[in-house]
C-alpha cells in the first residue's frame, strides 16, 4: 500500500480543495513508530467542511476518515486544516521570525 495515496483516497469523502501530503518517516528513523512500521506524515487540507469548525473537531473529521490507518501505517500526522479562506489568508500573510 502507498500510503500518501491511501491517505488521499480516504480523505476525499470531505471534499478537499487540495490535499498536501509530507512523508516525514525518514526523519524518525530509529524513533518508536518508524521501527514499528506507521510513518510520520504532515498534512495540509483545504475544505469548506471545516467551516465553523474548531481545530479539535476539524482534526476528528481527518482522524474519523482515515479510520485503521491511524495507529497503524500512520505514526504521526500533524495537520493544518483549514477551509480556502483561511488558506487565502495565510498565503497572503508574511510570518516574521
């Protein structure tokens, strides 16, 4: 299984604008998930489903489409879910460090 691809196929049922998806897994090497198989991945999802919804309820929709996969072939996801406006927005904002 490809699991960035497996990742996206599952997803699709929020109607994502766009999916962006980072495999992680070699930076982990060695840690506790890597040697047991799940992977680190980041991802970023732009859908209107998010609209209204907190972080917390946003990141339980991705978890809940996912399904067996976290804790299995997924290790770790960070996430950024956000709805087009908010992606808009933050394309638009310069982050000073």
């Amino acid at each position: 299984m490809n699991t960035p691809d497996e990742i996206k196929r599952r997803l699709d049922v929020l109607s994502p604008l766009s999916v962006e998806i980072e495999d992680e897994s070699a930076l982990h090497a060695g840690h506790a998930g890597a040697r047991s198989g799940g992977g680190h991945f980041r991802l970023t999802i732009v859908s209107e489903r998010f609209a209204g919804l907190n972080r917390i309820a946003r990141h339980r929709m991705v978890y809940d489409a996912l399904g067996d996969l976290m804790g299995s072939a997924i290790h770790a996801l960070p996430m950024n879910a956000m709805t087009s406006e908010e992606a808009r927005h933050k394309s638009t904002t310069k982050e000073y460090r």
